[in-house]
C-alpha cells in the first residue's frame, strides 16, 4: 500500500513539474510579431440589407368605368392633397363624345360643353413614383392608373438573435448600392411586434426613416445598414491575432523575464466587446504587458 502511495505521490511531483517546465520555460521559437495590452475604444457593428419603400403606398383607381383623357403629373412629381392628378370620361360620356365627333365639329364641340370631363383628385400629399396608364387607355375600378407614396423610409429584417441591438432611436449609417460612397444618416422609428420567417430564421421588420434623403432615392432601391450594437471607451485591448481559442478556452502567450533570457508564459484570459479587429481583455492581462505569437515551427 505504502509502494502504491509513493508511486502516486512521484508521479503527481513529476507531472507538476512538466507543466511548471513547459509553462514557464524559455523558448526556442522565434516570435513573429509581439504587443502590449492597450486602452482603445471599441465599437460593435451589425450591417444589414435594406430597401426604399414608402411609408404609405396609394394607389390612384377610377371609381367609375371610363377612358383616359388627360393625366396631369409624371413619375416623381410632387403634389398636394385635393390637386386634380387626371381627367376622365365615363364610359357613357366617351360613347357620346365618339358619336357626336362623326355627326359634325359643332355637334362634338357642343356635347363636350354639356358633359363634362371628371377629376379625378389626390387623396393625400405625396409624390407619383408609377405611372402605369396612359391617355386614350379604357379602366375599371380595379385598375390602378398612378401609384403615388406620402414618404419614401427604409425598411429591412433583423434576426431575432441581434434584435437586443435595435433600439428606437439609434441613428444607423446608410448607403444605396447604387451610391456607396454618399452615406447618410437615418433614424429608427418602429420595431414589429411580430416576426415573420425568412429562410427559416425568425427575423423582425425594423422602419428606419432617412434624416437627409440622398437626390437619387427611389422606391425599391437596396439599401446596406450600418448600426452601432455596442461600443466601449477606452477598453484595454490586443488585436485578435494574438488570442488562441482551444474549446471554451481563450488563452495568450505572455513574455516575461530579461532581453536576454525571455519567459513565456501561456495564460487563460477572460474576453468582452470584439470589433472585428481587437478584442476587449477583462481579466488575465495587465495594462502593458507584452503578449507574442510565434512563427510556424519548420517542420
């Protein structure tokens, strides 16, 4: 019994000491680049696809049958509420209108004077952003002629995992594709309350409305979305680079000791914010200590 505890015992000794050994032991690497724990301010970004679309989308439909005979505005054209946006004839009118034209030129003009053209008017402030009709064209009530929106916003769909990083409020940096070196700033304004699945991800309508609309801004138009999730100031920090992950386990390589006999010491550190490019160091590193990565031993 004694032979098996003093087996144990030795073995427990020679064990700790290969770690001590390995752990703290001077190297023969080369180290390839080195840094030191420094204080930068950090900030975590989330970028989206989006698109123009308007706020209130209307479609301008006759409530009658009839003809076409004058549309009074063109795409992009802005108007006012109660402006007349189209004349037209009924289908009744239209069919006396054509049959005075082959009696004679008085019996037309006459008739015109009698029955006249109907407005049709706007129904709120806006601008046309389609036209689909065109004069001399026969509708019903179920044909849109002119499409026209109050306001043009962004919209786009955030995944349900990333939502805690919406807020009312922020102000997102945007750029069209078409445009991508004219951003500009916008302003959540809505966050659904109901998800939709798309492509079997449970994401959620974000309406982002633009505090200065870019001169080329139009309905449909992509859009990519730049938000700010989370920053941190003054975070002390290394470059990613320098941090090993093994499992769950985040560890550096430390240099201690003199110009002439350098320690190495691996060392498990505790994470925060990761922009991308460095990554906030909580616990494991102390302000100006210097951390290495070596070059690939040659095989």
């Amino acid at each position: 019994m004694k032979k098996i505890i003093l087996i144990t015992t030795l073995f427990a000794v020679v064990a700790t000491a290969v770690f001590l050994i390995f752990k703290f032991k001077p190297s023969k690497q080369v180290i390839d680049k080195e840094t030191t724990l420094t204080s930068r301010d950090l900030y975590l970004g989330l970028r989206e696809n989006g698109f123009v679309t308007p706020r209130n989308r209307l479609e301008i439909k006759p409530s009658f049958n009839g003809r076409i005979e004058k549309i009074l505005v063109n795409e992009g054209d802005k108007i006012k509420k109660g402006q007349i946006i189209i004349l037209m004839s009924s289908s009744e009118r239209a069919s006396m209108i054509d049959i005075a034209r082959t009696i004679s030129e008085q019996e037309y003009e006459k008739c015109q004077n009698i029955y006249k053209l109907i407005p049709i008017i706007a129904y709120m402030d806006g601008s046309i952003i389609l036209r689909q009709k065109e004069p001399g064209q026969i509708v019903s009530p179920n044909e849109a002629i002119l499409v026209m929106a109050d306001d043009l916003i962004v919209e786009t769909y955030i995944d349900e995992t990333d939502l805690r990083y919406i807020k009312k409020g922020i102000r997102p940096k945007m750029y069209l594709d078409a445009y991508p070196n004219e951003n500009f700033e916008g302003i959540v304004e809505h966050i659904s309350y109901e998800s939709k699945l798309l492509n079997n991800v449970n994401v959620y309508k974000v309406r982002i409305k633009p505090l200065k609309k870019p001169k080329a801004f139009k309905s449909g138009m992509t859009v990519k979305i730049m938000i700010i999730a989370e920053s941190k100031k003054n975070a002390p920090s290394i470059a990613n680079t320098f941090i090993s992950e093994i499992g769950d386990n985040k560890t550096v390589t430390v240099k201690t000791g003199n110009i002439n006999k350098p320690v190495f010491e691996t060392r498990k550190i505790k994470t925060g914010i990761n922009d991308g490019i460095f990554t906030e160091i909580s616990s494991g590193l102390n302000q100006g200590e210097t951390v290495v990565i070596f070059k690939p031993r040659k095989k």
